[in-house]
C-alpha cells in the first residue's frame, strides 16, 4: 500500500473504528475521555499533560489488535524553559507487534526534523511543525497485533508539560504484504576520516520503500559544506550506488547554497524554505538553547529534510544510504569532517528484522 491508499476516506470504514490516545485517555477505550476532574469540576480538563522525571519512561500508547497509527501531535517545553537540549534528551522509541527491537529510536525533536535542540517551523506532508513547538507526524503506521510508543527522559531535570496525541483506527484489514513504519538516528560528529562518508543508513535486509531523511549539519570548517552527494546502495550494489544526488542543497530541493543570490559582496543571506516535499528549514549561527550565556557562535548549523513519498526508493534485497562530506572553495572540492545527525525513514513488511545500532547515550548525543 501507498502513502495515499492509507489516506483515503473515500470508502466505507468496515469494521474499522477510530480512536484516540493522550493524557486525558490513555488507553483509547471507547467512552473513557475526559473523566479526569479539575477545579473546574467533573470531566473539565482535568489531566491534560505529563511529566518524566530523568531516568523516566512513559508509555505513550500501548494498543492491542490491528491498526493504524494515522496521526501523532506532541509539544514539550524547550529552551530555556526547561534546560537546554530538552528535544535531544528526549527518546521517541516504537515497536510494532512481537519484535524485541524497537522500529523507531529516535530522539524527539529529530524525530519532527528540530535538531540541535531548538524549534523549527515545518510545513510538509507527513511532519509539520507549527507555532509554537506542536509537532505533527502524519506517517501511517500499521501494525497487525499490537503497538507500543514510549517517551524516555534522559533530560538531567524534571520536563514537565509534555503534551501529547496518537490519533489512530482499529479493525483495519491488513495483508501479508503490510509495510511497517520505522526511523532510526544517525551521527557523525566530526570524526571521519578523509573521504569517508557519513552513514544515513545501512545493516537492511529485506525489501521495502526508503521514505525520508532529515539532516542536521553544524559546518566544523569555513567555506561552503554542502556538495556531498546522498548515495543509495540497492540490492547488488557494491562500490558504486544505482542512485545518488548531485550535491547535499540539491538533494534537499534547493540550489546554490540556499541563498538569496550567487555573490560574494554583499554577503549573500540565507534562505530558509519549507515544503510539501523537500525543505531548509533552519539556519543558524546563534545558540538559543540556553546552554550558554552567548548567543553568537562561530559555527553555522544547517537542519533540512527530503520525503521521497511521490518517488519512494525502492529496494528488493538490501539497502544502505551515506552522505559524502564534501565541500568547495575557489580552489575546487575538498574533503571535510563536520558534525553530521541524521534521520532515516523506512518502511518494511512487518515480518522483516533487521538488527541496527542501538541508540548513542545522551553524553554522545549533544555537542563535542
């Protein structure tokens, strides 16, 4: 099934019924909204949000039976708020049926394309970011026994005011070859070397739909950062990719440096953009998570993303995705070494495991 089949109303729902899961009902049993009392009284806004303590876990959603996670809308206090690198301390994790391994693991804000630990607005089709933090992911995810989403703190302080929603059906008829959703988060933190390539992706057996990618970058090195091409390793490639981009800013939909114009006096200005399919939609050379007294920084963060949901890239066997660290002067190419995350959306029938990294700690996490 596609992207679109799971989006479609058009035909009668069946045995499906729709639910819906958050602080007010947490289960998404039928009838059991809206119970918990307030000092405005009975069934008056009464358990709204949570909090995790550090260490913490909690259970966002734990759903028996077959369904579809159709909609999912969190926000957390970030910034100075609550403590710097709130959205990076903060563990989106998903499994789907029996598997042990969890088929997303994924820090919070990267999981919404808000790396380095601060806001972004997106305005794409399957995540959108609105004012102020409400974070949308709108990728089915379908499972035949069961689901489970948890949310881990491994914020050094109390988070408190975690909102969130996990909008969904049940009784839906899935067949053998029902994909499943999942994500995983990736960083190279400045530590290749020369001419090696960041891994986005890679340990995929299987067949499936490669989806998206969301990739934050902080340039360790002046000049431009960004002519790394994006390489897809297919079924029986080995040494050379089936498919590649032409250039990091290309592949994320842009072109010439996400600027306003080619030049060099005046200095040109950064443009960030947002849409349905590809993005830039952070830039900054400022720290505005509260973790130093100083906002001005001597390195340029860059956070961008790329849906491939008109044109998935398909593989039957095996599947790996890099990005070069290329960048270029006025003397040509050369090779760097920047500080790279980034995110890999993917879909494969439910049956199929992969064994993949477990998730960097928290110290690994935040900046060197």
């Amino acid at each position: 099934m596609t992207f679109a089949d799971w989006n479609a109303v058009t035909k009668a729902p069946g045995r499906q019924r729709s639910r819906s899961i958050n602080a007010e009902n947490p289960t998404g049993a039928p009838g059991m909204a809206a119970r918990t009392a307030s000092a405005l009284g009975p069934s008056r806004k009464g358990r709204p949000a949570i909090g995790l303590e550090p260490g913490e876990t909690a259970v966002l959603a734990e759903i028996d039976g077959s369904g579809v996670i159709r909609h999912i809308w969190m926000t957390v206090p970030s910034g100075t708020a609550a403590g710097p690198w709130v959205l990076r301390d903060l563990v989106l994790r998903m499994w789907w049926d029996d598997a042990e391994q969890p088929a997303v693991e994924v820090p919070l804000g990267d999981f919404f394309c808000n790396g380095f630990g601060q806001r972004a607005l997106v305005t794409s089709v399957p995540i959108v970011v609105a004012p102020t933090g409400g974070m949308n992911c709108y990728f089915p995810m379908p499972f035949r026994r069961r689901a489970r989403i948890e949310l881990t703190s491994e914020h050094p302080g109390q988070v408190g005011g975690i909102y969130y929603q996990i909008d969904y059906t049940v009784g839906d008829e899935l067949g053998d070859d029902t994909a499943a959703f999942r994500a995983q988060w990736r960083r190279s933190n400045g530590s290749t070397a020369p001419a090696e390539d960041h891994v986005i992706l890679d340990g995929i057996s299987g067949s499936g739909h490669y989806v998206g990618t969301y990739i934050g970058l902080t340039a360790l090195e002046r000049y431009w950062w960004g002519e790394g091409e994006v390489k897809f390793y297919l079924d029986d490639d080995d040494a050379y990719p089936t498919q590649c981009s032409t250039g990091l800013e290309d592949y994320a939909g842009g072109a010439w440096a996400f600027q306003d114009a080619l030049r060099v006096d005046p200095p040109p200005v950064a443009l960030t953009f947002s849409a349905p399919y590809c993005g830039y939609p952070f830039y900054s050379a400022e720290d505005r998570t509260g973790a130093s007294p100083f906002l001005t920084s001597t390195l340029q963060s860059h956070g961008m993303y790329r849906w491939h949901l008109p044109d998935p890239v398909i593989f039957h066997s095996t599947l790996k995705v890099t990005l070069q660290q290329i960048g270029a002067w006025d003397h040509g190419h050369f090779e760097r070494a920047d500080d790279i995350s980034t995110v890999a959306y993917w879909y494969q029938p439910l049956a199929d495991a992969n064994v993949l990294p477990a998730l960097p700690p928290t110290a690994q996490r935040r900046p060197r």
